[in-house]
C-alpha cells in the first residue's frame, strides 16, 4: 500500500516523533515527592501516558498515592506542581526516535505538508521542536488545549486539515496511540500506526490503523 495521493501528514508527538517518558517521569515523581508520595519507575508511568497532562497526573497518584482522595481541589493544585515541574524537566533527556530526522527530510523535500497533532499541552510542544531543532519541519501544530475537543475526537484533526487548506482524503495520521488511530476513523483519515511508541502497552493493530509500521524510516516507502 502506498499513500502518494496525500498532500498532509498530521504527526502524533510522544511516542511517535519523541520518546519524552524519561522528563515525565522525572516530573511525575517531582509531583509526588511535593505530596510525600512513593515515586514511579519509567515502567510504571509509561502506559499513563496519552491523554494529557491531567490524565496523567490522576493515574500517578492513583499509583503513587492510592489513599489519597481525588478531589478537583487538590487535582487542580496538583496539576500546577506537574507543569511547573515539567517546565523545569522539559527535553532534558528526550530524544528522537531513529530514523525521525532523515525521514522528516525526505517527506518535507517530496513537498508534503507535515503537522503535529498531541494531547501534549501546546505551550509545550514548540519549546521541545526548538531544542530538538526540527521546528522547521511543521506547518502547524495543536495540543490538548488547543480547541474544545482534543484527540480521539475528530476535531483537531478536522481543524489542521481546514488550516492546510487541503481534504480528509488527501491527508493521513501518523501515530503510536489508539487515541491517534481512533481520532483519524472518526475524522474519516486514513492511519499509520507505528509500533514502537507507548500506547498504554497495547498492540497498536488492535485498533486497525490502515498499515502498521515498525520502525519510523518506514515511512520513507510509503509516502
């Protein structure tokens, strides 16, 4: 199968382009050691990982501090320790997959469009892209709280689409996640899952992407 009619490739960040878990979990365990709670390994935090930032704190002390109480007001506290943590954490140790950088340099001199849809919240998606020096490469990007509705809904995926000036049929999702691969059936998108990234320890065929890739460089034969 090949995808030479598409015109936008629409990138999952975390777990597709990156693999952030170390400054996560770095920043998770900052959160927990402010509440005195037991702090998580890389193992533990990983399949916390892709719905966005407050998912991802409930899970940790979920873990981390069972017989805490989950009110809104210590969420909402707590939530304010992740990010300023994270902010602290942020691409220290992340790095690129193999195969990204050559590969977003063979896409980007075909002529395709290339964006980044994350749950990942947007004030921290261009920092990470300048550190790691390929901002160069996107168009666009959106995070979680970016509009009213965030993936697997439809509607970031709709919106770079329209931003692009292009189609549904002439774009396609690229992602590790289940929450990638469900935002581009509902967006009506054809999918690429990549099998490498975190998508909560699941396989990510199981959710019936239009092709499985293993490895990023892949990309390279099919676009």
């Amino acid at each position: 199968m090949n995808f030479k009619d598409k015109n936008l490739i629409i990138f999952d960040f975390d777990g597709t382009l990156i693999n952030s878990i170390p400054d996560l979990t770095l920043a998770v365990n900052k959160m927990l050691k402010h509440y005195k709670a037991s702090t998580l390994t890389i193992e533990e935090v990983t399949p916390f990982i892709g719905n966005g930032a407050m998912p991802l704190v409930k899970r940790a002390f979920a873990k981390g501090l069972p017989e805490k109480e989950l009110t809104e007001l210590f969420l909402e506290e707590a939530f304010k320790v992740y990010i300023a943590a994270y902010e602290e954490e942020l691409c220290k140790d992340t790095f690129m997959y193999p195969g990204v950088l050559e590969t977003l340099n063979d896409l980007k001199s075909k002529g395709y469009k290339l964006a980044i849809c994350t749950n990942k919240p947007y004030g921290f998606i261009e920092p990470i892209l300048d550190k790691l020096e390929i901002k160069a490469f996107f168009d666009l990007w959106v995070g979680e709280d970016s509009l009213p509705e965030k993936k697997p809904h439809a509607l970031p995926l709709h919106h770079l689409v329209e931003a692009m000036q292009t189609t549904v049929e002439n774009s396609i999702m690229v992602g590790d996640s289940k929450n990638d691969i469900l935002a581009a059936q509902n967006a009506k998108m054809d999918s690429i899952g990549v099998s490498y990234g975190y998508n909560y320890n699941e396989n990510i065929a199981d959710y019936h992407p239009t092709v499985v890739v293993d490895t990023f460089a892949e990309l390279q034969n099919l676009l």
